[in-house]
C-alpha cells in the first residue's frame, strides 16, 4: 500500500468539498441553474418551433412568458392548444410550438419559480419570428369583372394586393405573353390587423397599344416560388362612327339602331346628349325635321338585363340649304356673256329591269337621248327608261296648281280659325 504524503492528503480533501458544495448554498440547499437557454428563433409559417430550456437541481416549476403573459405551469400548457413543455424528464422544459404561425411570434422567457429556500430563476428574453408565405394575390378591379374596357389611347389603372406576407410580398405585372410590365408602378407596405404579418399594394398605370391580358404575381425572399392572380382582358371599345344625315327642312325620317329587332336589349335614344324619354323601339321616327336641329347628334344605346351599355349607332342630322352665292354668280355670268345658256330640261320615265326595293342616287344614259333607252345606275343595274313629251313644263304647272291650291287652303285655315276663335 501507498502512502500519499500529508500534503496531498489535505488537497484531495478540499478538492472533494468544492465539488460537493459547487450548486450547494453555504449553509444551504443546492441552488437551482439552466442547463440549456433558448435563443432567437425563426421558424416558417406551418413547421415546427422550439425553445430550449432545461435546469438543473430543478427545485421548483417552470413556466413560459410570451410579451410578459404566463402561459401556466401545466405541462400540457391548456388553453393554448397548439403549445406544449416537452420534455420526458421532469427538469427539461423545453417550449414546443406546432404549428407556429405568425399570431405566436413574440418575445419569450423560461422561468423556474423558487421553493424549499431556493430562489427562482429567469432565462434571458429570446425572439421568436414566423415567416409567412404571401397570400393569394388578386387584381382588385377584376373582382367585379374580369374585363376593362377603354378608348384606344386612354391610360388604365390598376391595383393589385397580397395580404398575409412576412416578410412583405414584391408584387410584379406581367402580360399575357409572359413579359414583365415595368412602367409606371408604385408598391405600399404596411402592417396587417394582427400586427405580424404585412399588406402589400401595388398600382399600375399605363396606355396600351392594343388589347392584352394583364395578371400581377406576388413572392418574397422566404418563398421565392411565385403565385399568380387570374388573368384580366383590357379590351379597346368599338370606335364607333359618325354619320351625316342631310336633311330638307319639314322633311321626316327613320333612323334604324340595328339591324335585328332584340327583345332582350332595352333602347334609349338621345339628341345631344338627353335622351328622348318616350322612345324605347329599335327604330326612331322623327317628323317635319326644322332649322332648329340642325347640326344635332343622335344616339341609340342599348342595355342588356345586367346594366351593361353599349353605343350603336351616332348620326348627325345637317340642313340642306340651296346656295343662293353660288346661284348669284351663275346669273351674272349669263348676263355677261349676253345670251340665255340655259338647257332643255327633259322629263323621262324609268323602269328596273330586276325586281328591286333600292331607289338610284343616278342612272347613266350612253349614247344620244330617244324616246326609249336603257341606262345603267351606280350598281350597273339595267333600267328601261321613256321620255315625257312635255313633262317638264307639265311639272311646273302642277307645281303652280299646288301652290295655289295651297295658299287657298291657308286662307281657309285662318278663317275656320277666326270662326272658332269668336265663340
């Protein structure tokens, strides 16, 4: 057998005590100490979090604070069903979040209460922050109706929005072949209701060259695979025409909106920009046309039964004045040139030889004029025409006859009127 020297002896002894009395009060119980700490974490939206914390020479319960609030001492952590003090020995208290979602990021801290003359103990606040992936996104205009339509020339706006994102969504525009749309784009940030997770806005403006399809997309640095909205059409609006009516004054017309008669489609006519409350048909008649509306527009616009409006037909009505200048300038140049130029004015008859509803603007006549010919109208359809011996000055007799016919017929009208008028 060895014998140790004395003075080791006595260093082995003092060596055993300080290990005996390392966790061990003066005088006292062992004091409680952390084994493990928790640090900030991250987690995505969906997985798993956990916070570490274990003690040694447990002698009193833990417990979890998130923003200051206990979250109980049962390790079953109730009332918070998606929290849990993990564990299978009594001194791990490790807190379990599955799933962790954005609601759960906080700051966080492991306490151990005292007992049995041993004061408690706090772990050091740590972070826990959820990413989140960005929300479906969507073209706000698009969700009344998935079309917009514009004049040729005319700048659109338009908005698109993702919620839910953390960090906050980058939202691009694309066209309907794939390529980006960088012009005119502005992007707001700002916190949602629950204070975790952002909103994201971005607003396009631009002046299309022709009719596209627009979708908008939405990713961020945590997710970057990106998600697309459904597709929206900028259509251009049919431009419509405008036609000229000419007009004699007291002359009446109809003017036809379209072609087929639908009873599906509600008609309403307008004249400079009111409309004419007591026309509703495809078809409106206006009689004894008069100087006043001249130069006047007129509008048809049909509605279907769910509000939609479309204009189909623009026609300006326009007087047709004879040019007394220019009928002026002709009777003087007779007189100078000191002889009568006037030409035989002949009256003829003409019959189309196919069956037609559609009245010539002109016909053609070849040749020298007989007593019967044919002549070609502007869409070389056949007539057989015949001359009038004398029609001309017949005309004019009846025009006469008529104007005096009139004027008989207006003194009679005020003097019934004169009779009704003194009783």
């Amino acid at each position: 057998m060895v014998q140790l020297p004395q003075h080791m002896f006595h260093v082995a002894i003092i060596l055993a005590a300080l290990l005996a009395t390392k966790h061990t009060a003066v005088g006292g119980p062992a004091r409680q100490y952390f084994l493990s700490t928790p640090h900030n974490t991250t987690v995505t939206a969906g997985h798993q979090a956990r916070l570490a914390c274990s003690v040694g020479n447990l002698a009193g319960t833990c417990q979890w604070t998130r923003d200051g609030f206990a979250l109980g001492t049962d390790r079953n952590l109730p009332g918070f069903s998606r929290y849990l003090m993990a564990g299978d020995r009594e001194h791990v208290c490790d807190l379990s979040i599955d799933p962790a979602l954005p609601v759960d990021e906080g700051e966080y801290r492991c306490q151990v209460s005292g007992g049995h003359g041993v004061g408690p103990i706090s772990t050091a606040p740590v972070t826990l922050s959820v990413n989140s992936e960005p929300g479906q996104p969507y073209i706000v205009q698009a969700r009344e109706e998935d079309m917009v339509e514009i004049k040729e020339g005319e700048e659109v706006e338009l908005e698109c929005q993702s919620q839910g994102g953390r960090p906050p969504a980058e939202i691009q525009w694309w066209d309907g072949e794939g390529r980006r749309i960088v012009s005119d784009v502005t992007e707001h940030v700002k916190r949602m209701e629950d204070r975790k997770t952002f909103k994201t806005v971005s607003t396009l403006k631009f002046t299309p060259d022709q009719p596209m399809r627009i979708k908008c997309s939405a990713h961020n640095d945590q997710f970057p695979d990106t998600k697309q909205s459904d597709g929206m059409e900028v259509v251009f609006k049919e431009t419509m025409r405008m036609v000229t009516k000419t007009l004699k004054e007291e002359e009446s017309f109809e003017v036809k909106c379209e072609d087929n008669d639908s009873e599906k489609l509600r008609y309403k006519w307008l004249i400079n920009e009111k409309e004419i409350l007591s026309e509703s048909k495809n078809i409106l008649k206006i009689e004894h046309f008069v100087k006043a509306h001249d130069k006047s527009v007129i509008k048809c616009v049909v509605e279907d039964d769910q509000g939609n409006t479309q204009v189909m037909k623009i026609v300006q009505l326009q007087l047709v004045t004879q040019d007394k200048e220019d009928k002026t300038k002709i009777t003087e140049s007779r007189k100078k040139k000191g002889k009568d130029t006037g030409v035989k004015k002949t009256v003829f008859t003409c019959v189309a030889e196919e069956e037609t509803s559609a009245e010539p603007n002109y016909i053609w006549i070849s040749g020298k004029l007989k007593k019967t010919f044919e002549a070609l109208d502007d869409s070389d359809k056949k007539f057989k025409c015949k001359v009038v011996e004398g029609g001309y000055d017949k005309i004019k007799k009846m025009g006469n006859k008529m104007q005096g016919i009139s004027k008989t017929l207006r003194k009679f009208r005020k003097q019934l009127n004169k009779m009704v008028n003194s009783y």
